[in-house]
C-alpha cells in the first residue's frame, strides 16, 4: 500500500512539473506532452567569427506521420534568457534526415558581440514541437578582410606556445600555389591566434611551420613532428579552425 501511494505520488509530481514546463497547447487530451519532429544534431562550430558570415544548420528527423514542418532557431546569451537573434525556416524536405540551414545572410551572427552563447532549435509540426540546443562562443577579435578570400578556406590557428612578434608562421602544403615548396604567410591576429586565406580543395593537406623552416615546424605534445592535416574542400566563408600545441626550438 505504501509503495502503491508512493508511485502515485512521484507520477503526480511529473504531471505537475509538466504542466508547469509545458504550454497548454503542447499537451494531448490525455495530458501527455506532444511530439513533435526529433532535432539529433547541430553543424555549428564552437567558434563563431565576428566579421566572417558563417551558416549554422540542424539536423532533424521526420517521418510521414511526423513531418519537419519548420524549424525555429533562437540565439541566446548564455546562462540567461536574453534572446538576440530568432529565425524560421521552412526545409523543403519533410522527411527522413533533414538538413535545415540558418544561412549567414539571414542569422547575421557575424555581427553578435564577443561572449558565449547558447543556439536552440525547435522543430515542429502540428503534432507539437521537440526542442534541442548546442554552444558556440564569438571570440573578442574580429578576423580581417585579408583571411576572407572567396573561393578559399579560411584557416584560422590556434596555438597555446607563446611566439616571438618576429617568427613568421606560415601554411605549406599541396594546395595550389605551394607544392610543398612555397609557404602562405598567416596573419598575427593576437597572440597565439594567426588565419590565412587557402585555395584548399578535397585532398589537400597541409602543415604550419616557423620562418619557412621543416626545423621549426608544428609539433605534437610529445615533441613528435605534427602529422599533415587536411581541411575539406570549400569556398569563403567556409572555416577551418586548426590547433597547435608545440613548436620546434619552442621546448621541443
């Protein structure tokens, strides 16, 4: 008798805080909460560029008895409820795993203040919504026009090891114009944080190094030479962020 009650007091309490989470309009006539179409995953990445237009997408999943029917994305400062940006998008596709893009053109997350934030989106349909949400921060520096080339890749690297003002870092590889024989400079931002603009395309891969020498170039924590790294094909604004943990005549 006593676990009975407990059972349907603890089933008492869902309800309730249901009810309290919950709109009117988002509950069946059996009072459970609809569902609408499952939001699995974002394509957004943990940093978002002040001055460079970046899409940011969902992928929600829709069945013929669930379709996606539009999905609505918001941007919000993080740990509040201070909402800076909302948008709907209608995906021509309503079923199976559905891509739906917020495009640079109409998020105009570019253009957000440095700070971290907190991306939800909502899919729904006449069934009901479900609700799904991911991180990004905007960085306090703005990536110049210089790293912004259509028809390339903008990378843009990170690196804990504090260099010298002096050391020319650079990008070499097997993209056009290199070879492996010919470096791209990088851009100093702020220390620790350098981008250049490469014409990458699917295949290339590429390495940093110091002063356009193999006897400074990236290392790995170990001291080990860093492996080639290859970015996936893309034009402006796509962005490849990279990071270096070592250098060689850096304690290594």
């Amino acid at each position: 008798m006593h676990m009975k009650t407990k059972v349907l007091s603890m089933f008492a309490i869902l309800l309730v805080a249901g009810v309290i989470s919950c709109s009117p309009d988002e509950f069946t006539l059996d009072g459970l909460p609809k569902q609408g179409p499952v939001v699995a995953g974002f394509n957004v990445p943990g940093l978002l560029f002040a001055g460079v237009p970046t899409d940011v997408s969902a992928t929600v999943n829709g069945t013929t008895t669930n379709p996606v029917s539009e999905v609505t994305f918001q941007v919000f400062k993080k740990g509040t409820e201070d909402m800076v940006r909302e948008f709907t998008v209608t995906p021509t596709t309503t079923t199976g795993v559905v891509v739906v893009t917020w495009t640079a053109t109409d998020s105009d997350l570019s253009t957000l203040e440095a700070g971290d934030y907190m991306l939800r989106a909502i899919g729904s349909n006449s069934a009901g919504k479900t609700v799904s949400q991911t991180y990004f921060t905007v960085p306090d520096y703005v990536v110049p026009q210089a790293c912004q080339v259509v028809g390339q890749v903008t990378v843009i690297m990170l690196t804990p090891q504090p260099l010298a003002v002096s050391e020319v870092v650079s990008a070499i590889g097997s993209f056009t114009g290199s070879g492996w024989g010919t470096d791209a400079n990088m851009i100093r931002i702020k220390q620790g944080v350098y981008c250049v603009a490469l014409p990458l395309t699917g295949g290339d891969q590429f390495k940093f190094r110091l002063n356009a020498s193999w006897g400074t170039q990236e290392k790995k924590d170990n001291c080990n030479d860093g492996d080639n790294r290859s970015a996936p094909g893309g034009s402006w604004p796509s962005i490849s962020i990279q990071n270096v943990p070592k250098w060689g005549g850096y304690g290594c």
